[in-house]
C-alpha cells in the first residue's frame, strides 16, 4: 500500500470533514503539525499505524476509512468466521520477530495495549476490528490475517 494512497485518502476525509490543516493542528492540540500532514498527504511521508488510529479518532471516523480503495487490492473488512473471537498473540515472540509485518505489528499492538491499559506483557487479543485495521494496513484479506500470524509464530497455545 503507497504512501500516495494513503496520503490522498486522508486529505479525501480531512476536506470532506470541511477541515484545513491548520484545523486539524489545532483540533489535535498541535499534535499533528500542518506541515506533518501536508506531507502524509502528499505521500512524502508515511503514517504509523497509531498515528493513522490517532487521525481517524481526531476525524471521527472507523480508522479503515483513511485507508485507500485500491482497485486491484482487494481487501475484504467483512466478518469472517475466526474474526469473531479475534486472535491472541504471544508478545514475547512478537518481540523476537524480525519481519516487516511483524514490526507493524508490534507498533500497533503498543497501541493497544496503551489503549485498554494492559500491561500483562505476555499475551494481547487482537479483537475483530483490530483485525480488519490490521488486515487493511498489512493490505492483507482479514480472513488471511490468522494465517499469516500462525506462520510468523505469534499464535499463543491454547
């Protein structure tokens, strides 16, 4: 997924929200600098994940929204049958994994735990719409997320 996508897709909900970057900077109490978001937009700059999380609240708006409606991608945000539980990851080997999508991963799962205030530092859910931001941001079809988490070794034993 290009930053270019990305980046249109997030001045596409920005404008249609009727906010300038200067709004949006001052809406996040200068958290987000108008020039840091000019370069999102203009796909000079890639978005973290929690960053994109921290926007799509800023813009009141499901965080898969500011993601971009690639033709040839096709991802699917249904719910499939494993996403109704979700999926528990072991974090320690989260940790020890040196793939790329295993570090997208780690950043989002931080952010998770931040958000629900769990430092247990063993083991996360991962909830149904945490997986379908995940899928969407790792331009993965959700029903494929398990799988390739299971192939990265981060499914926890039962």
């Amino acid at each position: 997924m290009s930053e270019a996508g990305v980046g249109a897709r997030l001045r596409a909900i920005r404008r249609q929200k009727g906010m300038s970057l200067h709004e949006v900077e001052d809406r996040s109490a200068h958290e987000f600098k108008a020039s840091v978001l000019g370069a999102y937009e203009r796909g000079e700059r890639a978005i973290s994940v929690p960053r994109l999380m921290r926007l799509a609240e800023i813009y009141d708006v499901p965080a898969d929204t500011l993601l971009p409606r690639d033709a040839e991608t096709v991802i699917d945000l249904t719910e499939a049958e494993l996403m109704n539980q979700g999926f528990t990851i072991d974090l320690a080997q989260l940790g020890d994994s040196e793939d790329p999508e295993a570090a997208v991963l780690a950043r989002y799962a931080a952010t998770i735990q931040l958000q629900r205030q769990d430092f247990n530092g063993r083991l996360l859910t991962i909830r149904r719409d945490d997986m379908r931001v995940l899928a969407a941001v790792l331009g993965r079809r959700t029903e494929d997320l398990p799988t390739r988490l299971e192939q990265l070794g981060l499914r926890a034993s039962a």
